[in-house]
C-alpha cells in the first residue's frame, strides 16, 4: 500500500545545508525548525511571503522592472481596458441601473485597476452607478503606492467611489452586486506538497492550496446571494501538474529555498481543484472556463484594439512596441498558453443560468481553449 505523506522534511533538509545568519529571515527559519521540528512547505511560504519584518512583501519594490516580476497590466494597457470592458459587460447583461462595488485582489503596482477605472469613465451610466472600490492588500508599502496611483487618478477622472482597503475578503462589506478580480492573486498563496511515499514513478507529487479553494467558496456564496461576478487569471493547470513551486527574484528563476523573504515563491494554480471547490457549496453559481489567455483575449477583441492604437501610433517604434506587447499576452511560447481565465457567475434563474461571460463563448467545435 502506497502512503501519501506531508513534505515537511523538504524544508530542513535544503535549509540546514545553508550557514544560519543571525540577522534575517533565513536563522529565524533555522531556529525554527530547530526547536519544533520539520516545517510544512505552506507554512514556509507564509514565513517567507509575510512575515511581519523580513516578509517578501515588505520590499520596497516587488513589481515591474525594478522587482522580480512583471503582470499582464505593467506589460500593455490594452489588457486591463479588456477587463475594464468585461465588467461592464456583465454588469449591463445582468444587473444594468443597479449600483455595483469592484473588488480587487493583490492590486500590487494599481496599475490594472488604473486603467480599469479610466475604461469604466468610457461608459457614463456604469461609471455614475460605481460605489465602492475594495482592495484587498496586506503590505502596508503596496497599499501606500496604490494610494499615490488610485486618489490623483479618481480625481482627474471625476470618479468619486468610496476606496476601501482590507486585509481579507472576510472585511469587505456584502449586500451589492461586486465583481471581483483576482489577478495573480492566488499563485502566490502557500500551497501544501503531499509525496507518494514507496512508489516515484510518474506524477507522485501534489499541491495543494486550501486558501485559494476557501477564496473561490467565499466568492461563490457571495455571487449567488448578491450578484456581479468574478473573474480569476492565473497561471495554471487542470490538475495534471505536482511539482510547481518555483521563486524568481530578479526576473530569473531561483532556489525557493534561498534567500528567504528575497524572492517570490509561488505554483501554478490548480483550476480544478478551485472547480470542484466550488461545486461543493452547492451555491447557485455557473462556473466558466477556465481558458487560456489567448483565448479570452482574442475573444474580447484585443487584435481589432491593438490594430486601432497602432493606426493611431505617431511613430514606427510605437507601434512596434504595441504588437511586441500583444504578442508577450496571446501568443502561446509567452503567456497566452500558460495563464488561464475562469469565470464564476451567478445561476438563480434561467436567464442567468443561459448567461455565457464575455470571453468564454465557444466559437467552433475543437476550438483551443
């Protein structure tokens, strides 16, 4: 009989290789495991991600250039206009004159909700019916930079929603209709590592994030009591992947196990697992997708915007910039392939229940999702 086991030794046996240093994340890590014994993988991220003063996410710089990764936003502005596009979409499909809050989390840089927000003013009854902003954000250095980005921006653009920013989605008031985007949000939450034990053949490695199906129940519960919807993109996978956990830092590859609390530790997101999650509420919520960005994308018209904005363009480096950037998002040896979309809308009545979002309709049988 084959026994599944919690890695936990994965942690002391790479850490205790290291010199302990008596001045950062990685002793305190030693000492540790030291004293209470083998460290779960999840329970490493969380030190490694959050902790209070040696965190990852108390850097001065984790997104764009000067960080260690870039999001689909920081690359072209064209993909949170599609998103800004998507919501209000949804918003007039199924709860057009009523007010609506917008719910995002891990904002980072802001620079998603950004151009969002500047998409919403295109559409002046949506955009007077918006009410509330909620970010959900635990760094106080993120949440400061959101500030500068969102306030200035609100007042240029005239948008006066209340902003709100919360820790958990536990805080963020119910009662509206919300739409909800988590945008590279869930990749970054510890995941458990589970290891056939006798038996190394094949795919004997599993991830687990209980956080991320927790998230998914929540959002369902709240849609199906009072509407909007919610939309997930990620990088990952429908289950046929174990062994994701990975770190970059400097936008390279590099140990997860190294230099804790210096680099972004993260697994590819399993959406079946957030599938079947979901089912288990028995929420009267229809979940769609996932797709692959590509897909989305396309769908959503980013090859008829982009050709638009280089008709538009003032010189030949423009416009080569535009294609290069659309190419990195739909194309499938960048991001288009890799990262996912999936949808969870409300299914109480029949006209909701035949409701397909913006992006997820299919269009030819075999069609690449």
């Amino acid at each position: 009989m084959r026994v599944i086991r919690s890695v936990q030794h994965w942690c002391r046996r790479t850490l205790s290789v290291q010199a302990c240093r008596s001045d950062n994340l990685h002793s305190i890590i030693c000492r540790q495991i030291r004293s209470a014994g083998p460290m779960s993988v999840a329970e490493y991220m969380k030190l490694a991600m959050h902790h209070p003063v040696y965190g990852y996410y108390k850097k001065s710089e984790v997104v764009g250039p000067g960080g260690d990764f870039i999001t689909s936003p920081e690359i072209s502005q064209v993909f949170g206009e599609l998103l800004g596009v998507w919501i209000v979409n949804e918003w007039m499909n199924l709860n057009k004159n009523a007010p609506f809050d917008i719910v995002e989390f891990g904002p980072g840089s802001g620079a998603l909700i950004a151009t969002i927000l500047k998409t919403l003013c295109k559409f002046p009854t949506g955009s007077s019916l918006f009410r509330r902003l909620h970010l959900i954000e635990r760094s106080d250095y993120l949440r400061q930079k959101q500030e500068t980005v969102i306030y200035p921006l609100l007042k240029t653009l005239h948008l006066k929603p209340e902003v709100k920013w919360h820790s958990s989605i536990d805080d963020v008031p119910r009662g509206c209709s919300t739409y909800y985007l988590a945008h590279e949000f869930l990749d970054a939450l510890p995941v458990h590592r589970f290891q056939l034990a006798g038996d190394l053949s094949g795919k004997n490695c599993v991830e687990v994030c209980p956080e991320a199906g927790a998230i998914v129940q929540k959002l369902a519960a709240r849609i199906a009591a009072d509407g909007g919807a919610a939309l997930v993109i990620d990088y990952g996978h429908c289950g046929e992947k174990g062994d994701t956990l990975r770190a970059f830092k400097n936008h390279q590859l590099h140990d997860p196990l190294r230099d804790p609390g210096e680099a972004d530790i993260t697994a590819d997101v399993d959406f079946a697992f957030l599938h079947r999650s979901i089912e288990a509420t028995k929420e009267q919520v229809i979940v769609h997708g996932p797709v692959s960005q590509a897909y989305f994308l396309v769908h959503m018209g980013i090859l008829m915007r982009v050709k638009a904005l280089v008709e538009k363009a003032k010189c030949e480096e423009d416009k080569k910039s535009l294609i290069a950037a659309t190419e990195m998002l739909i194309a499938s040896r960048h991001m288009g392939k890799r990262f996912k979309f999936m949808a969870i809308c409300p299914g109480r009545g029949d006209r909701e229940k035949q409701h397909i979002p913006a992006g997820f309709h299919p269009t030819w049988e075999g069609a690449e999702t």
